[in-house]
C-alpha cells in the first residue's frame, strides 16, 4: 500500500438484481474531510480524488477465499 495513496480498495459489495458488483475504497488522504469514509469509485471521482488499482470481482473473491 502506498502511504501517499488518497484511497484504499477494500472489496466489492455484490448487488442485486444482476447488477455488476460495486467496488468500494475507504479514503485515506489525512487532509480530505472524509478521510475514514468508505466510498465508491463515483464518490472519489467527484472528490478529485485518485482512484487506486481494483483487481477485478473474481480475482478479488478468488483471493478471499484464499
């Protein structure tokens, strides 16, 4: 994890109605004023905050179940 990095992936939060899983991030730059809130992808756009590597949904359950 870089140390620099204004958020932190976290996992998918799987959706109902065939919708694709969400992937979400909890914002880890100490100077943002939502530092410690877990957001989407959206959310960090709309920040102007950078979105971090996302591995996709299955390597990312692929890996949990690890």
């Amino acid at each position: 994890m870089d140390i620099f990095q204004d958020a932190t992936f976290i996992g998918y939060q799987e959706q109902l109605g065939g919708l694709k899983p969400l992937p979400l991030f909890n914002i880890t730059k100490r100077t943002h004023y939502r530092c410690g809130s877990t957001v989407s992808a959206l959310t960090l756009e709309k920040e102007g905050l950078k979105i971090p590597y996302v591995p996709s949904f299955e390597e990312w359950k692929k890996e949990k179940t690890l």
